[in-house]
C-alpha cells in the first residue's frame, strides 16, 4: 500500500476467483487516482472491489482531505497489478457467466457471450438440443473463429456447452413426443432443473445469468387468429423460461456484497441477471404476432418484480435490455426484419444499423459492478428508437426540415 496520498493511492483488496470450484483469492487494486480535494467522499465511484478491513486513508494530512471531491476510481489489471487501466473499464475477471440461447454466432446471445468474455468472464452457454450438434461441430471444426475473435486478437472460449430446452423445467414435465422425437436422442439432462445441477456439481456456482430465449410457433399470425397453444407456447418460451432458470440457478448465484466505507454503504460486487425484450411490448408492431408481443410485455414485467425479489432474498440484480432489430437467424423466421431495419435507420434518432456488439457491450455493463445500483430496468439499445413518437419518414413531413444522417 502507498504510504502517502500526492496525487493516487492504491488500496489492495481481496476477490474471490471461480476459474475452479475450489475458491482461491486473488489480489487486485483499487487505484484512486485524482487530486484530493474537499469534505470526505462525497462522491465515491467504483468498480472495485474494496475491503473495509483496512483504513483507506491511513496518511492523509488535514490538508490533503479537504481535497476530495471528485474521486475517479480505476480497476488495475491482475495481470499487472501495479499498472493502472486507462479510462473506467469493466472487469468481470473472476466472473462466470450461464448464457442461456446460443445456437450459432450471429445472434445476440453470442454477442453478450464475447462481450463478456473480452472483459474476462468464463463462459458457459446453454444451447437449444436440436441445435446441439450443429453448433458444437461448427465450435470443433472452427467455423465461429473469426466470430470468436475479442478485441485483443484472442479467440472467445467457451468453457462448455450446455444441451438445454428451457420449456421444460423437469423431466416430468416433457410430454413423450418430445421425450422420443430423434431430435432430442443422443442428449440428455437438458431441462432447466437438469442443467443447473449440472452447472453446480461442474463449477460450483456462476455470477452472472442471461437469458437470450424466444420462441412464438405463431408469430406470423396476427393476435386475433392466435391460438391458445400457440399464444401459451409464445409465454412459455420467451417469458416464463426466464422466471424458471432465475429460480433455479438463484441458490448457486454469488450473491452481492455491501461494503461500508466511512459511513457510506455501496455495492462492491453482485450477482447480476439479463434477458432481452423488444419494442413490441409496449408499442404495436403490425406483424410480430402469435403472442411475442404478449410475451416480451411480461418479461417486462417479471423483470420488475423478479429484481425486488432476487435483489432483497439474494442480492441479485434483475435488468433486461430492449435490443433493436438485427439480422440474426432467428429474427429472420419472422419474414419482415429487414423492413425493420431499414424503418429503424430511418427514424431513429441515430441513424445506423444497430450491431449486435453495441447490445452485448450494454450487457457486459449491466452485468458488471459499474452498474451496481440499476436493477428492475428496461435499458433501449436501440439508437433510440423508442423515444420516437411518428415516423419521421412519412410523406407527411416531407416539407419539414427534419436532420438526417449524411450518407
């Protein structure tokens, strides 16, 4: 520890590492790097993790603590423990992330994935079982390579696969179609209870949940000629899944810690869980039918209430993220994205394609201590189009001068 305080202190900390079931503890450094000014912490950001075990300022003079009021706190590299990190930047070494929805490399379930993988998360995935096969030989014969690469030139690695159908909360429940249909043949313990038992007896426990699931058999058919099935299918799938893996995998989430640092009392680290909604739960959508949009309005819904139960029972945090239109496979099933896309571009308040990169970096946020007070929120990645009222493109407007994006 630094013995004076001229212009940074480096305050030493313990966090727990889950590379391996057996807990080992691995230093790190918290770098409070600024001039000291003013009454005692009034504004204290941090992304570290801190122990209160120790005075933090054990050499402070009279004068230099009345120089603190803009305090910038800085995560250290662990590789380098005294070689500070530019900027604020998300550490998530030590984390271990269940990703629940990775069939191949183009959705935003693989973009969460990377993204929290370059900030230094291990990576579990759970992938649909018809999908297993397909995805884990592309995993094998290096087709995803170029995808998997991270901002440092390395390959995202996925510590494991997990076959998963979250519709299914036990073998009980899986009607035997589904139980006997080739699809399924070859895999086993692939329901939600099955696959959290795995995960436990595997690694233990894991820090951070996303659920990037959702499944409507008849999206294509408008609301009023959804059937019942289909419209329960649609809850079951892209909704209540979510509600059924939080459960499950709450008692082996590490939970969050708060820490106390002269008088003021903040979240130093805390389990964190993600989904994904859309813009359909809350405006019309002509075309995204068959209950989706029924669907994502409960996941809203069940993200608020499940983050006033996770957060006081577990001290998990509960946020889902309202992703604009992308080019995914799975979009595609619903026959009109790119008119989407295209409708997006042209009334968003930014007028860009969105990248599935920009949602996964606003999950990586989410997911790490930087965002240690948000729970229960809806946040848009959408280039903000859900702040529009009309459609700037109408022929209505066309007389107004109305900005647009330069080509």
């Amino acid at each position: 520890m630094a013995s004076t305080a001229t212009h940074g202190m480096h305050i030493v900390s313990v966090k727990p590492c889950i590379n391996c079931s057996p807990r080992k503890f691995m230093p790190t450094t918290a770098n409070f790097s600024t001039e000291l000014k003013s009454p005692m912490l009034k504004r204290l950001t941090s992304s570290s993790h801190i122990s209160s075990r120790q005075s933090l300022f054990p050499s402070l003079t009279s004068t230099q603590s009345k120089n603190f009021e803009n305090v910038v706190t800085r995560a250290m590299s662990g590789a380098v423990e005294n070689t500070p990190l530019p900027g604020l930047p998300i550490d998530l070494r030590g984390k271990r992330a269940f990703i629940a929805g990775v069939a191949d490399d183009n959705g935003y379930g693989w973009a969460i994935a990377k993204s929290l993988a370059a900030a230094g998360a291990e990576i579990l995935v759970g992938t649909w079982v018809p999908a297993l096969n397909i995805f884990e030989s592309s995993l094998r014969r290096g087709k995803f390579d170029e995808s998997r690469k991270l901002p440092d030139g390395s390959l995202m690695e996925i510590t494991k696969v997990y076959p998963l159908d979250a519709v299914f909360d036990d073998m009980e429940s899986v009607p035997e179609d589904i139980k006997t249909n080739k699809r399924y043949s070859g895999s086993s313990k692939w329901t939600v209870q099955e696959v959290v038992e795995c995960v436990k007896q595997d690694f233990g426990s894991i820090d951070i949940l996303v659920h990037s699931l959702a499944n409507g058999p008849e999206v294509s058919k408008p609301l009023l000629e959804t059937s019942r099935n289909g419209y329960l299918a649609a809850i079951s799938a892209s909704s209540y899944s979510f509600i059924s893996l939080l459960s499950h995998f709450v008692p082996i989430m590490n939970p969050g810690i708060f820490l106390i640092l002269y008088a003021f009392t903040f979240l130093a680290s805390c389990g964190a869980s993600i989904s994904l909604t859309y813009i359909a739960s809350e405006k019309i959508i002509p075309g995204y039918g068959g209950g989706m949009s029924s669907a994502k309005a409960a996941l809203e819904s069940d993200t608020r209430v499940l983050a006033f139960e996770a957060g006081r029972k577990h001290k998990i945090r509960v946020n889902t993220i309202s992703a604009g239109p992308l080019r995914s496979r799975a979009a595609k099933a619903i026959g009109f994205i790119d008119m989407m896309i295209d409708y997006s571009s042209a009334n968003a308040p930014l007028q860009k394609e969105l990248s599935a990169e920009e949602v996964g970096n606003a999950a990586a946020f989410l997911a790490s201590p930087l965002a240690s007070a948000i729970t229960g929120a809806v946040v848009y990645v959408d280039n903000g189009l859900n702040a529009m009222g009309v459609g700037v493109d109408s022929p209505i407007f066309e007389n107004l001068d109305i900005p647009k994006a330069a080509n």
